[in-house]
C-alpha cells in the first residue's frame, strides 16, 4: 500500500508542477502578445486595484532568517510595499534575523506572546509541527479559498497532506524541491588542480585524500568547513538510511528496516563512526579549529576559503547558488546518497501566520502574493533590477557585484519555480527538479509526524545535554571514547528512553490507522 501510495503521489506532483508552470507561461505569453500598451492597466489589474482599495491599508511584520547582512534591505523593502499597497493595500516590515539565533529569537517572542504576523519556519528550525501544535500558529485551512485562491491550486495533494498537523494546515510552502540528496561541495579550482576523481567518491571517507592534499598545501584555505551543529545529520542517509523523526531529541529508525523500530540515533552504530572519522579529521587540521563554536561561515565562503563542505540538498541548479555565495569560485556537486522524499523533505522551508497577528488574511493574501507574483518575488529574492541585478534574458539574470544585496536564499522566500534563474543555471532545471521530484524513493513513514508533547519535558531536558555535548562531539572536537559515553548516559538520565517509547507508540499507531 505504501508504494502504491508513493507512486500515486509522485504523479500528482509532477502533474501539478507541469500543469502549474504551463500555466505560468501561459499567463506570460498571453502578457506578450496583448499588444496593450506597457502603461495601461490590464481589466485583471483594474479589479485588483479596486479591491485593494476596499481594504482598510494595514502592516505586516515578517520575520525570516537571513545568513549574511544585506545593507540595502530598506531599499527593496520600500520597493516591495509598492506593489502590495496597489495589490492588497499592506506595507510589509521586514524583519531579517541572523540565521544562528533565529530559532531562540522566535522561540522567546512566542513565549511572551509578542505580536508579529509572518514568520518562516521548518521541520529543523523554529520547529513547524511543534509550534502549531503549542497554538503559535493560526490554522489556515478555512482561510485559504477566500485569501488565497491561487495558491490552494498550485500545491499538489502530497503537498497538502505534509503540511496538516493533526489534520489541520497552518503553513504555506515555500515550493521548490521536495527531495533530499545529500553530497559534497567542493570548490572546481581545487578539484582540477589535484585531479580529484569526482567519481570515485562514495562515502564520506573517500574525500580524505583529496582534504589532506588542501591541508598540504593550500594554507589558507579551509579543507573541510563545518559549524557547531556538525554534519551527521546532513550525513545520515549516506550513513545507512537513517531517517529523524524527531531532530530535538535526535531519534529515528533505519527506513530499510521492515520492522521500523524507533531508536536514539546517538547510540547507533552509525553515529559513533561518523564521530571518529571527524576526530580524526579534526586532529590534522582538515576541519576549522573554530567549528565547535562557530554558527556561520559565510564570510570566510564568499572569500573562497572554503574548499569543501557538505549538504543535504543537491538538487539541480544549487551549483549556482554555490558560486554565488563562494565568491565566484565554480562549484562541483558530488553526491553520496540517492534522492529521497519524506514529511520533513517537503516541510523545509514554509511561511506560518501568528496568532497574534490582527492581519490574518491580509497576511494570507501577502503569502498568496509571494507565490504567485514573479515580480515580487524576483524583488525579495534579488533585488531590484538594474541596482543589485542584471538581467540577461527574458528569465535569466545576474547578481551585480556588492551591490547591497545578495540574500542567496530564494527557498526562504517562497515558490522557487517561479523566480528567474541566475546565469549558469540549466535552463532545464525545472524539468530536471520536477523529474527528482517524481523519482525520489519515499518515506515508509510519509505522512507522520510526532507530536512531543507528552514528553516535552524529557526533550527539554536532552535538547540541553546535546547543546552541551553536541558541538564537541559532532565537529570532531572532542575525544570520542570519553565523552560519547558521558553523552549517552546524560540523554539516559534527561529522559531519551522515554521519549523512544513514546515515539515508537505515537508510530505504531499511525501504521495501523493508515496500514501501512
């Protein structure tokens, strides 16, 4: 059933997305071809005005998280409110927020029940399920067919389902691929300078070599980046299939296993194996010695110091965006795992609506507007044209030099079909990401999602012990022999046997409602 399941959804998704970009070149062609002048205002566009202007004009705070500063982000900002004071009579405040300190920011404001309207979230930051089931979030589902016609049609059902929390929607994607594909990002110069065969690269150990060579003699140049978070979980498909249900308190099972029995991921033999190879990388200075306590790397990336790094989503066209944010230096893609699709796969990046915005559906028809409007979305994602970018063809642009603003992170933003591509991408990407999309083997477990709170208490408690021991331990900092056992028993103590427990209830009583 749950293959049949997969297949079945599969091609509505790609269904959706085809019919949905031909649509879009459609309304483009029909645009062209109107033979009206460029400063008439179509009929569409006439009634648009006019139900803008019936609106009572309102502000809407939107917050998201952003990885580098971008000076010029009022420009755009005032640009922006130009066209949704004429489409739905709102000015938007955005509300950027370093991407380190994002999740305990969002966190803290919904503690204290602070107003705001818009705020992006995920499965693996500013937790999505957890927070609409604390009631952070206002449910959208009966909202959607008034404010956001257009953007109810463009999801397809796999979409849908993966976004309800207990049957009920309270985010809106931000579309794009819906598959992980974990590999390394490696800069070209160095590849083609040490005649790295890209080819011959299936696991994680096989870059040694390769990392031990830019030790040698690139000095400064940083031969393997990483963050304090460490990269196992980027790594763990690669590291035998292994799938997170619950990335707070770290648990999962092995998605090949028929059994599909719950386990703390940090006992797993997998994990005790990644962490050796980082200590051993760490030992002879292939990793930054900064990383247990660095959040970002992005300056030392936009310099080209970065010769390689890791990531868990290689989907078609990201060479670009690596270039883009590595200085200019090319970049090649190597991949160390097969596509794969699950619940967390497609809920990785989404907008939600506060409860405590007084703007719901205003804040709705903006969302609507992001994903569906090429022009604004172009704007939040580039700039504007001539300043911070320039365009090449009719969909094609590229990102003028410390122009002032550079985000690099369209998927933060919204419907990443719909904004241009930047010079180098493969014309082809859509088609190549639809065709991922549709390939990608799925989750046994698709459709699940764990609701924490009869353990919260225990996962408070070990998310503070992986905070602890997380970073020393996943970058490779700290002796392994000594500190995973301190690791386990601390989990041990804060609760994690509970919560595998309860996990493991929670899932099996989903296979039998769903039988699969």
């Amino acid at each position: 059933m749950g293959n049949e399941y997969s297949k079945g959804a599969k091609a509505v998704l790609a269904a959706s997305l085809g019919l949905t970009l031909a649509l879009s070149a459609c309304s483009a062609d029909k645009e062209a071809d109107s033979g009206k002048p460029a400063n008439k205002p179509s009929a569409e566009q006439t009634a648009t005005d006019t139900a803008a202007s019936k609106l009572e004009p309102v502000e809407l705070t939107w917050y998201y998280p952003q990885w580098s500063t971008q000076p010029d982000t009022q420009v755009v900002e005032d640009a922006i409110n130009k066209i949704t004071k004429d489409k739905i009579n709102a000015t938007i405040k955005l509300m950027p927020t370093d991407g380190g300190s994002y999740e305990q920011k969002l966190n803290t404001m919904v503690a204290a029940n602070e107003k705001f309207d818009i705020a992006w979230t995920s499965f693996w930051m500013f937790n999505y399920a957890q927070n609409a089931r604390r009631g952070a979030f206002a449910e959208l589902g009966p909202l959607l067919e008034k404010n956001a016609p257009e953007l109810q049609k463009l999801f397809p059902d796999i979409v849908w389902e993966a976004l309800k929390v207990d049957g009920k929607i309270y985010g809106i994607l931000n579309y794009q691929t819906i598959t992980n594909k974990e590999g390394f990002l490696i800069q070209k110069r160095f590849a083609d300078k040490y005649g790295l065969d890209t080819g011959a690269i299936k696991s994680i150990k096989d870059i040694e070599p390769f990392l031990e060579q830019i030790k040698a003699n690139e000095p400064d140049i940083i031969p393997f980046a990483m963050t304090r978070g460490g990269n196992f979980e980027n790594m763990k498909t690669t590291y035998n299939n292994i799938e997170y249900i619950s990335n707070e308190a770290i648990v999962g099972i092995y998605r090949d296993a028929a059994d599909m029995k719950v386990m703390d991921v940090i006992q797993s033999p997998e994990y005790k194996q990644y962490l050796n190879l980082m200590h051993e990388w760490y030992a002879k200075g292939l990793i930054n010695k900064d990383a247990p306590t660095v959040k970002a790397l992005d300056d030392r990336k936009k310099a080209g110091q970065v010769a390689v790094s890791f990531h868990n989503v290689l989907k078609p066209g990201r060479e670009v965006e690596e270039k883009n944010a590595s200085g200019g230096q090319d970049i090649v893609l190597v991949p160390t795992s097969e596509p794969f699709v699950g619940t967390n796969t497609i809920i990785q990046s989404m907008q939600s609506i506060s409860q405590t915005s007084k703007n719901p559906e205003r804040a709705l028809m903006f969302l609507n507007l992001l994903n569906t409007d090429k022009e604004l979305l172009n704007l939040i994602s580039y700039g504007i044209e001539g300043k911070h970018y320039t365009r090449i063809s009719a969909d094609t642009i590229k990102m003028n030099d410390d122009s002032g603003y550079n985000p690099n992170t369209s998927w933060v933003f919204g419907n990443t079909f719909l904004v241009d591509m930047q010079e180098g991408q493969d014309p082809q990407v859509l088609e190549l990401t639809q065709k991922e999309n549709n390939e990608a083997k799925s989750s046994p477990i698709l459709g699940f999602t764990f609701d924490p709170e009869p353990v919260q208490t225990e996962i408070a408690n070990i998310q503070a012990v992986n905070d602890e021991y997380g970073p020393p331990l996943n970058t490779g900092a700290a002796d392994v022999e000594q500190k995973l056992a301190e690791y386990i028993g601390k989990r041990k103590k804060a609760g994690i046997e509970k919560v595998v427990a309860e996990v493991q209830k929670q899932l099996d009583e989903w296979k039998q409602k769903t039988g699969k």
